[in-house]
C-alpha cells in the first residue's frame, strides 16, 4: 500500500475519533470537554451526566459505528456479486423480508390470531421477527442461486421477493390499528436510539463476525470482479465466492434492520465513495476504506438528526438520503465511473 494511501486511512481514523468526540458531547444537553472526560473516567453511575453519556450517547455511537461499517461493507459485497454499480445491501429482498417480519408481530399479531407473540414495544420480538423474515427471504435466494447461472436473473428474482413482502405488508397495514401503523413506520424510518448498551454491544459483536469472514474472503473477491470464466482460470471457487458474498451481505443487512430497521443509501453510496477517493478498485483497499467511510457518516448523520441543541431528533433515514442521494446521482451522471476495472 503506498503512502498516499496510508494517509488517507489515518485521515480517516482521526475524523472518526473527531465524530465519536462530538457524538458524545453535543445533544439536546450539551456536555463541555471536561464535563466528558469526567463522566468516562469515573463510575459515578448515579450522576446525570454519566447517565446521558452511558445510556444514551454511548449505546447510540456504538450502534452507528457497527452499523455504518456492516451496511456498507454490504453494499460492497453486493456490487461485487453482482458486479452492478447500483446494487446495494436490499436489492436481494432482505431488508423486505425483515419489514415482513416485523409487520406481522407490529400489525398483524391480533387479526392473525397470534396475539401471543403482540409485543410491538419489545425490542427483542422485534429483532427476532426481523432476522426470520430476513432468513426466510436469504434461504429462497439460497435455493434460487443454487438452481440458476445468472446474476442478472437472481438480481430480477431478488426485487420480485421485495415486491411481494412490500404487497403482504401493505395487506397487514390496511387491517391494522392505526397506533400500530405508527409504530411499524417508525420503525422503517431507521432509530439509533433504541438501543441499550448491552444490545449495541449484542449487534457490534454479530456484525464483528461477518467482517471477520469478509476478511478472510479478500483474495477471492478482485478475481471474482473479472468474471466468472477468468475467476476460474485463477483458481477461484466461483460458486462458492458467490455465496460468500451473497451470505456475508444478506447477513449483515439482516442484522442492521433486524436492531436499527433500514439505513437507506449507505449501503450504495459509500463504496463509490471509497473508490473514488483512494483510486482503487482492489478490496484490500476499498473494503476497509468503506468500513471506515462508513461509519463516519453514519455517525455524522446520527450527531445531524439529533439537531444538537434540540429537544427533536429527526429519522435517521431523512439524514442518510440526502447524503447518499447526490452520489448515486454523480455515479449516473458520470459515465466514467459507471462500470467497474482499473
């Protein structure tokens, strides 16, 4: 790796530290440089401020760090499989099936005759109805992919697996309560506040594991880039690349959606950027870049929603658009970035 290179990483890492530094310190109570060194160098647990710092600030830029490098590693997994520019982490259906998921312990728990499982206010039937539907929707893209050659009709299937969740959901929310409605679309608004330490800490680890694999999959994923006929002629398990890359993807969008529900754009946005920004297409390069781009907008976009100062925080996914938005329309409009290879 050259020096340029090296220099950007550790560009990168000190503005993570920058943005963790702020997360922490700004929100509705602004809490001065001393005020949080204080706070997280005691264990006052009884004070206040150590309670805005631990059970709130704390949980949420944890979630945002692991979040942001999950969704858009995912992403880049994706546009790898793919080898699509466009493809992002919910083009196979998985956060679809998630939202199914969710829509039936949210909205259809009481006419379904499953009111037993009605626990909308609980994080874990949430999360557990998010990774089964996500799961249901990952084995039948499973089977397919084992039965077909093409990418491109895998791709097609994968949206026609959104378009059918997306149906069933929509049948759940015209029956539902309108209060569960209200809480189902918050849900699908993206929520980094959700979450307790112990529970950021929970998804941190299931995400911790994904990139661990991710890693070890490296020397398989330029080759895979080539083609499937030169991946071959490399050595490269061809088949098998592709359902690391798809299961590695789905996997960690279903874990994302299943705590926070759906980050939109990152996942498509932010491997661009990573290309772009160190002139590289290798993912010894690119993967790390993104994980780190990644997290760092996801945590700007976090300290953004909160509106510092404010008693308001606004959804997540409103901040993520309009960040991830403008790059997916440069990626349009500019032809030379369009295609993948050096």
């Amino acid at each position: 790796m050259s020096k340029g290179k090296h220099s950007k990483f550790l560009l990168l890492i000190i503005l993570f530290m920058l943005l963790s530094f702020l997360s922490l310190k700004l929100g509705s109570i602004n809490v001065s440089l001393r005020e949080l060194i204080h706070a997280l160098s005691t264990s006052e647990a009884d004070s206040p401020l150590h309670t805005v710092i631990y059970d709130i600030r704390m949980p949420r830029l944890l979630a945002s760090l692991f979040a942001g490098i999950a969704i858009s590693v995912a992403g880049l997994l994706m546009q790898t499989a793919f080898q699509n520019p466009l493809a992002g982490p919910y083009v196979l259906g998985i956060s679809s099936g998630a939202g199914l998921g969710v829509a039936i312990v949210v909205l259809g728990a009481e006419f379904l005759g499953l009111g037993f499982i009605s626990l909308q206010n609980s994080l874990f039937s949430i999360v557990l109805a998010s990774l089964s539907g996500s799961a249901f929707v990952l084995l039948l893209v499973f089977i397919v992919a084992s039965k077909i050659k093409s990418i491109t009709t895998l791709l097609i299937l994968g949206i026609l697996f959104s378009g059918a969740t997306s149906s069933l959901v929509n049948i759940l929310q015209f029956f539902a309560d309108s209060s569960n409605v209200k809480i189902y679309a918050i849900w699908t608004m993206g929520n980094l506040g959700g979450l307790d330490l112990r529970q950021s800490m929970l998804m941190s680890l299931l995400i911790l594991v994904a990139m661990i694999l991710s890693i070890g999959g490296l020397r398989f994923f330029d080759a895979y880039m080539l083609g499937e006929m030169q991946a071959r002629t490399l050595g490269v398990p061809v088949k098998q690349t592709r359902f690391l890359l798809l299961g590695l993807a789905g996997y960690l969008t279903a874990i994302v959606t299943a705590f926070l529900g759906p980050v939109a754009f990152i996942g498509i946005a932010v491997p661009h950027i990573a290309r772009t920004f160190f002139n590289s297409f290798s993912h010894r390069i690119v993967l790390p870049a993104s994980a780190l781009i990644g997290a760092n907008l996801l945590i700007f976009s976090d300290i953004i929603s909160r509106l510092p100062g404010s008693a308001f925080t606004i959804p997540l996914n409103s901040v993520t658009s309009l960040i991830g938005i403008p790059v997916v329309v440069w990626l349009l409009l500019s032809k030379k970035n369009i295609h993948f290879g050096e």
